[in-house]
C-alpha cells in the first residue's frame, strides 16, 4: 500500500493484488457486471478444476481501478 494507510480499499487493485497468495485467482470486473456474468466468471473453469477465488468489481473493470466489492463463490446460495 504505498500510502502506508493499511486499507485495501484506498489503493487501486494491481497494488492489491501483490498481495494475494499462491494459486489465487482473482478476476476484474466491471461495475455494471449482472449476476449471471458473475455466477458464470466464477464458475467458468469448473470442468478444468480451476475455479476463479474472487471476483474484484472496479468502476471500468481495470486494474488501475479502487476496489469496489469483492465476490467470492460462497456469496451466492446454492
């Protein structure tokens, strides 16, 4: 965080995501993403056995963006 405020949400997501751990997979997305882009964007590796972690929605989708929400699979009900 380069502005040394500890918070995640302050700082654009590539600075963020230095942080993530080893075979973490985060996916940018814009905004206005519907939530059946956003259930398909997580479960769009399921056959390979390669889910996506996260889902990080940004006002553009770029990384350059702050932060807006994070989306994780066990958001939505089952």
């Amino acid at each position: 965080m380069t502005r040394n405020t500890g918070i995640a949400e302050e700082e654009p997501v590539s600075h963020v995501l230095r942080f993530a751990e080893p075979g973490e997979k985060a996916v940018l997305v814009r905004r206005a993403i519907t939530m059946v882009e956003a259930i398909n964007r997580l479960s769009s590796g399921r056959q390979a056995g390669q889910l996506s972690t996260a889902l990080i929605i940004t006002e553009t989708g770029r990384r350059t963006d702050k932060p807006l929400r994070l989306v994780a699979p066990t958001t939505f009900p089952c």
